[in-house]
C-alpha cells in the first residue's frame, strides 16, 4: 500500500524523507532539479512493488561474503561530520578494520558531500593526488545535476582542473 502511495506520490514521499536532514544536505535537496530526480528515482524503484528496497535492506543486514581485513587495495572513506543517514561510528569502524584505509571527515558537510568533493573523491579512486587548491577551483564550478544540464552555459572563464 505505502509503495503504491511512494510511486503516485513521489515528491510528497522526498519531501518527507529529507525534512530532518542537515543544513548542508538540505541545500543540494533544495535544488529543483535534484528534488526531481530524488523522485523519479523513488517512482522508477517502486515501479514493481516495494521487494526490491526490502531486498537491499536484508543485503545490508546479511553478512557481505567477504572479510574487510582481507581488503588489500587503497581505500579512502569520506564522511560528513554533519550526515544524519550514516552514523560517524561506521567509517570509525570500517577505517580500523580495513587495512591502509584512510577516513576523512569533512566538517560542515552530511550525507550528500561527494558533490562538494567530486573532484578529490574521483582523484583520490583513480590513485592522483589533487594538485594544491583544487577545492577551492572546483568551488567556483557551477554544479550539474540531474537534469540541470544546459549545453549552451559557457562559464565566464574556462577553469581546468590540472596543476599547471
């Protein structure tokens, strides 16, 4: 019944998920055309019926098939101090358990920070380090989301993101 309301419903079910978010996550949800896409994509996993959410709720509560401190290639963790869906104490525990992991806590940032940090998170995976005030250049780079795409902005200034 509820995912039949969630998939009629959508925007009323987003707007209720994120009513206790943080500040920070509040202000990327705030975006029309991530309000959007949050709701297309609660229609699109309902479409079938609510098995599929519970599917991935019973994967998260079962036993990965896999030892974390048998990890043995680089793994960063980010987490915002402010994140209300993920509590600090799983990045602490994962960090202490999965050898050579690094955890970086963003002050400030919730549950939505990789889109203040694409650029570092995406360096930081492809094994670069970010060249000296990458954040600060990335700052100043108009976000695209889901759907805000628009093929005729060109930005004041073409900024790229190498060290020269």
């Amino acid at each position: 019944m509820v995912s039949r309301l969630a998939h009629r419903y959508p925007h009323f079910f987003v707007q209720q998920a994120n009513r206790d978010k943080s500040p920070a996550d509040v202000r990327w949800l705030s975006m029309p055309s991530v309000s959007q896409g949050a709701a297309e994509n609660l229609q699109e996993a309902l479409r079938a019926g609510a098995w599929g959410y519970v599917e991935d709720i019973r994967a998260l509560a079962r036993p990965w098939g896999l030892a974390l401190e048998d990890i043995r290639v680089p793994v960063q963790l980010w987490h915002g101090d402010e994140d209300t869906v993920i509590p600090m104490h799983h990045s602490q525990y994962l960090a202490s358990v999965i050898p050579g992991a690094t955890r970086r806590i963003c002050p400030g940032e919730a549950h939505m920070l990789m889109w203040n940090h694409l650029g570092e998170i995406l360096m930081g995976a492809a094994g670069m380090p970010a060249p000296p005030g990458l954040r600060s250049r990335l700052s100043s780079i108009r976000p695209i989301t889901a759907g805000s795409f628009d093929p005729d902005y060109i930005p004041d200034s073409w900024q790229t993101l190498d060290s020269s």
